[in-house]
C-alpha cells in the first residue's frame, strides 16, 4: 500500500482547471520531485496532499486513510509550503516554541539542536523581522523537521539560502532519507532535483508526468 | 486536546512584558482619573468616590481597552502566514477556539479588575489615607445609581457583582475583537468595529431617546439616574446576538478564509 495515494484528483479554482483526473503514488522512503512552471499547481498538489484543501472530485489516501473523510489532516507531516511562516515580533526559539508547544512531543533542548542543524543561533535575541530571507527559510526547514517527522513536504526548501546553507540543507535530506523518511520536494533549481530525488514529477496539462532521471 | 491548547496560549502569553500591559490597562486610566477628580468634587458617600472613578476615560475607551488585553496579538500570526504551520499540528478549529476561550476569560479578569481595583481603593483603602474630603449631605439629595439596589446585600457584594458585569461586558466586546479579527482581512479595522459599535450603540439610544438602554450607561451608570436593573440586559443581550452571529459566521468560512 502506498504511503500516500492521488486517486483520480481533480482540482479546480472558479473555473480554471488544476488537475484532472490525477493518480499519484508515494512510497516510503524516497525523495520525490515536483517540478512545473510558475502557477502550474505545485503549492496546490501539496495543500491537497496535506488536506488544507480538498479535490473537487477523487480521494487522497494516507496511510489507508482518507483525508476528509477518516482523517481531517495526516499526522506526522512536516511542511513548507507556499513561504515561511512566523510571528514576526518573536526569536527564532521562540516561534519554534510556539509550534513545539502544541504537540508538546520535544524539548527546549531539540529545538536548539534543530536549530543549529540548520545553521540558525538558537542563543540569538534577533527577532524573526529582522532575519534575512534565508534565515527565515531556515526557521521554517527548522518547524518542518524539529518533532522527527517522518514526511515532509518542502515547496522550494532552498528558496534564498546561500550555497553553503544548501549543500548542508541537500546533505541533511539525505540523512533523512537514509532514516526512512519521505520527502516531496519542488525546486525551481534543476540540480536540487537532479542530486536528491528518487523519482521526478512534472505537471504538465493538469496532470503529474512522470520525468526520467 | 483543547484543554492542553488552551494551557499553551497561557503559557505563550503571560511574559513579563505582557504582565506589564495589563497592569497598565488595570491601574493607569484609574490613577489618572482619581489624580483628576480627588479635589475637584463634592463627594457625600465613599462610594460616590468609586462612581466618580469610573467615569470618564474607563467608559469612554472600555472597548479599546477590552481588544488591547489579548486580541491585537492574533494579527502578527496572520500577517506573516503562521497559521499554515499552527493547522498541520491541531485543527484549526480547536487553535481559534482555544485563543477565543483564552481571550475571554482574561478580558474577563481585566475588565473585573478596572472596576474591583478602585472598588477596594474606595471603599476600603482611601478611608484610612483620608486623601479625599468627605462633606455632610445637609439635606442634599443623594443620586442613586444602577446597580445600587445590590447594596442591600451588603457592600462588598455589590461591589463584585458589580465588577463581574463589567468583566461580563468587557469579555464580550473582546470577543467581538477577536472574532472579527479573525474573519477579516485587515485588523485595524477589525478592531476598530467594537469600539464604532460601542459609540454608535450610544449614539442611537441617546437619539432615539432610550438612554437607559445605551452600551455606556449600561455598563457604567453614572450619568443617569437610577434604572431598573432589568434595563441593562437589553444591549448586553444584543451584544450577545451579534457576537453569536459572528462565531457562527466564523465557523463556516474558517477552512474557506484559510485555504
């Protein structure tokens, strides 16, 4: 059985057609790639795969699960999508601690840890609006993998980080990877694609093609 | 799940900064008046003192104090797209529900407290400072106010009956801050609309020649004479509607407004 499963996905926003009739498959354990132009559907495929949205028509499964139906969202997701998020007025800990706190799964300690794993001070007084773009990035690679979660759906992880900050960030996927994990990914730079992914997906008129490596 | 949410907001908002703005909203406004009024009136009762207290800036600003104690820190997770990364971690429905429940019950306490502070200050503490000077009636009649027929039950009772209205009325319009907060787009007009609703409350009841029915008098009876205690339940119970409304409101278009 798949992880998570598109059955037949059709999506469409007043009128203008998403997908049509999309079947997609995950399995354990890979790194998938989504790669199409700008507003072909990528941050939406992931919505729906994270049941912040719902298709018009056909299911998504997870884990045998219906999402809407069994389940209002899948547990143990770790996300980005669309652009970081965060209370502009806080530190760094401090919007972790916030997030951290609802499930109330990790400590202050593997928030630090996370942290520095990608490359932010957890020590540092900045607050969040005084970050630069990729320190914001980084915060939200930080929320999206600080309780372990065993899949994570990143909408442009590398999105304003320096080289150095990618080859750290590519290597910790791996890592991730190796451990298990699975990981949907888009980037709009091809050799992200090219030097992570298992499997590479292109959305190409309203359906997910699959891309050769 | 909820009580646990609940819990996390508390812990989330009580910092030291935070202690401070509330003690702000709890003791500038009455300090300021009681510097304003301790000589400038003719008092017959210490309780005259109270009443005298809580008039002016309290009444005038109650809903703006109200949106002040909680609600204006829910924009700063709006604005910058935190909500997607609170929903993957608890239903949305429960993380708003859990900040609504929060909400109310600490404009509950701040708004008791506006009133109970100079209540015990009045009753209790100035008599023994002497700060204010106290004058015979010599035949003057004293004017009674709402709420004073709780009297009978003693002075300590009317005063914390009396505060728990305002901590009543005070949850009310907090909640009204917020809800709006969170079905808008633009927060300083959502909360703004509590306060326009507090004004033109006044305004129509005071056209339409129904004063005793008006959200200032009702809530803060000092500038009319003595109304049946029944009177003020009509704007309250208004405000109630309409704060029903906007939960029901909220509850259908919370996915939609955030998808």
């Amino acid at each position: 059985m798949p992880h998570i499963l598109l059955d037949q996905v059709s999506k469409s926003f007043k009128g203008a057609t998403i997908f049509e009739n999309v079947n997609f498959a995950v399995e354990k354990g890979k790194i998938y790639g989504i790669i199409g132009p700008n507003g072909s559907g990528k941050s939406v495929l992931f919505k729906l795969i994270c049941g912040f949205l719902f298709p018009d028509h056909g299911r998504v499964i997870v884990d045998g699960e219906e999402l809407g139906v069994n389940k209002r969202f899948p547990s143990d997701f770790g996300i980005i999508i669309d652009r970081p998020g965060y209370i502009a007025g806080k530190t760094g800990f401090d919007n972790l601690k916030a997030l951290a706190l609802i499930r109330n799964k990790i400590s202050d300690d593997k928030i630090k840890q996370t942290m520095r794993l990608v490359g932010l001070d957890p020590e540092s007084t900045q607050k969040v609006k005084h970050y630069s773009l990729g320190m914001k990035q980084k915060l939200a690679i930080a929320q999206a993998i600080m309780e372990d979660q065993q899949t994570l759906i990143l909408d442009e992880p590398f999105n304003a980080l320096d080289a150095d900050s990618v080859e750290n960030i590519r290597n910790l996927l791996r890592k991730f990877k190796e451990e298990g994990r699975t990981i949907l990914l888009t980037s709009h730079n091809q050799e992200d694609i090219d030097v992570l992914c298992d499997e590479v997906y292109r959305i190409n008129r309203f359906k997910l093609e699959k891309v050769k490596k | 799940m909820l009580g646990h949410q609940v819990k996390v907001e508390f812990v989330r908002v009580f910092t030291w900064r935070q202690c401070i703005v509330w003690a702000a909203l709890v003791l500038v406004l009455p300090v300021i008046q009681f510097m304003l009024i301790k000589d400038g009136y003719v008092y017959y009762r210490q309780l005259d003192l109270f009443l005298r207290l809580n008039s002016n800036f309290v009444p005038l600003l109650f809903p703006i104090i109200m949106v002040l104690v909680y609600s204006i820190s829910f924009p700063s997770e709006q604005k910058n797209h935190f909500i997607p990364y609170v929903r993957i971690r608890i239903p949305l429905t429960t993380y708003f529900l859990s900040k609504l429940i929060v909400n109310a019950i600490l404009s509950f306490l701040i708004a008791f407290l506006i009133v109970f502070v100079p209540f015990i200050f009045s009753m209790y503490i100035e008599p023994y400072l002497g700060i204010v000077r106290f004058y015979p009636t010599n035949g003057n009649p004293i004017p009674y106010t709402t709420f004073e027929q709780l009297l009978v039950l003693g002075t300590l009772p009317y005063g914390v009956l009396y505060s728990l209205w305002v901590g009543l009325n005070g949850m009310m319009y907090a909640t009204m801050g917020l809800l709006l907060v969170m079905i808008l787009e633009k927060p300083f007009i959502a909360l703004s609309i509590p306060f326009v609703y507090y004004l033109l409350g006044n305004f129509i009841t005071q056209v339409l020649g129904y004063d005793q029915f008006s959200p200032t008098f009702t809530i803060f009876p000092f500038s009319i004479s003595q109304q049946p205690l029944w009177t003020v339940f009509v704007p309250f119970l208004f405000l109630c509607f309409v704060v029903m409304v906007l939960m029901f409101y909220l509850k259908e278009r919370l996915h939609k407004h955030h998808d």
